[in-house]
C-alpha cells in the first residue's frame, strides 16, 4: 500500500487508485451531518454563481456553503454542521460550495473512487477503504488529502486515518481531538467578538460518531456529488 498525505485545496493529484477527502472544520463534519439528518446527496460546485445555476433548474435544492468562512446571501444554509443536525433534510439534495473541503474534492477526481470526511466519521471511513483496498490489494495507491492548506485539524486527521489503513496508530483518537481543537482554523470559533463563528461546531467536528455508512463522490453526471454508502 502506498499511502501519500497530500495538504492543499487546490493540488492537481496524480493518479491514485484511491482518494480520501478530509475536511474536519467544517465541511464534511457537515455533510456527514446532512446524511444523518436524511439527505440524499450533496452536489459539488467550484462557484456561488454555479449553485445559483443549479437552484434555478432544481428549485427544491438547498444551498450550503461558505466564501471566507461566512454564509453566502441567498443560500439557504451555510457550513455549520450545528445548524444542520436540526433540520430535517429527508430526501432533500443539497448543493455545496466550501473553500477547502469541496474545492480539494474537485481537484481529487484522477481516481477510481473518492471518499470525503471529517473526523465525525474518520474511524468508519478508515475501516472501510482498508477492509476493500488494503486487504485485497497491497499494491493500491492512496491519497490522503487535508484539505486546509496549513490546517492541524485536516493533518492531524489525516495522519489518524493513515494510522489505521497501516495498522500503526501513532495518532490516538484523544490526541487528534485536542489538535483539531488547538488548530489555528478553529480559533475563530472561540473569539467573542466573532459571533458568526460558533463554538458549538468545533464540539461537533470533536466528536466520532457512530453511523453505518461512508460518503463517496458519485463522477457519473455533469456535477459530482456525495453520496451515503451503507456499510
Ligand atoms: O467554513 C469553514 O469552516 C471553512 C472556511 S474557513 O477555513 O473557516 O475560512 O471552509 P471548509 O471548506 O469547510 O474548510
Ligand atoms: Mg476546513
């Protein structure tokens, strides 16, 4: 198995036969969220005016997303995945437009397959690309990409996740936990005087849940989108 980290949003991937999309803060905490509260998938757009685009033709889409961390006039959600485990998403679509987790996942596309996650649901992910990818196949090649170009939380993350596909964890859980929280991405999340960032996120991007599926990036239509895989 040859596992690579990569860090960055925006890096042109060689192919690999498997790639795993880590946004912890928030993105995929987000979209592990939706899933759980009934989405049926999340669409993948590189712009705002795109999301726009895809609204006018599909009207029952919502739109989720962030430019500079803030939400976007007119979407109907932005990243916080507090905010989205209230809602009640069954069977609804999503289309979403983040900085890091979704604009890496655009450039992560040279592959056979795609996973996206937060830490949320690492641990899942993990197991399930080692039990199809690594076990079978020791010559598969893997990336691993956190997606923040100089986030803690997507490395440390990363590096968690390459702890469990090789069977050497140097990471434990506890301490990844505390690098997501010591990371520079989520200090804006405690600073009173930006309100718009909540701290409840963070607390949510902290926590491992326990839920049966992984998220995989369906390439067959124009748009490429998110899809729940029951495992
Ligand atoms: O909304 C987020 O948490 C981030 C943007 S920033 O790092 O806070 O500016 O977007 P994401 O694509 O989820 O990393
Ligand atoms: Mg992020």
């Amino acid at each position: 198995m040859l596992i690579k980290i990569v860090q960055g949003n925006d890096k042109e991937l060689e192919f690999s036969d498997v790639n795993v999309v880590i946004d912890v803060i928030r993105a995929f905490t987000f979209a592990h969220h939706a899933f759980i509260q009934g989405a049926k998938q999340i669409l993948l757009v590189k712009t705002v005016e795109e999301a726009f685009e895809l609204k006018k033709s599909n009207p029952s889409y919502l739109l989720a997303g962030e430019v500079k961390g803030r939400g976007i006039k007119g979407f109907d959600l932005d990243n916080s995945p507090s905010l989205i485990s209230k809602y009640n998403l069954n069977g609804r679509s999503l289309v979403q437009k983040t900085t890091n987790g979704v604009n890496a996942t655009l450039h992560a596309l040279n592959t056979d397959i795609v996973f996206v996650t937060g830490y949320s649901n690492a641990k899942n992910t993990a197991d399930y690309v080692k039990n199809l990818y690594c076990s079978i196949n020791q010559d598969n090649s893997i990336h691993l990409v956190a997606s923040h170009p100089s986030g803690d939380d997507d490395l440390a993350c990363a590096e968690y996740i390459k702890g469990i596909l090789e069977e050497n964890i140097i990471e434990s859980a506890k301490m990844v936990e505390k690098r997501i929280q010591a990371s520079h991405v989520a200090e804006k999340f405690y600073d009173s005087e930006r309100p718009e960032f909540k701290e409840e996120d963070i607390a949510i991007c902290l926590k491992e849940l326990e839920s049966d599926f992984v998220m995989i990036v369906n390439q067959t239509n124009r748009v490429p989108r998110i899809e729940r895989v029951d495992i």
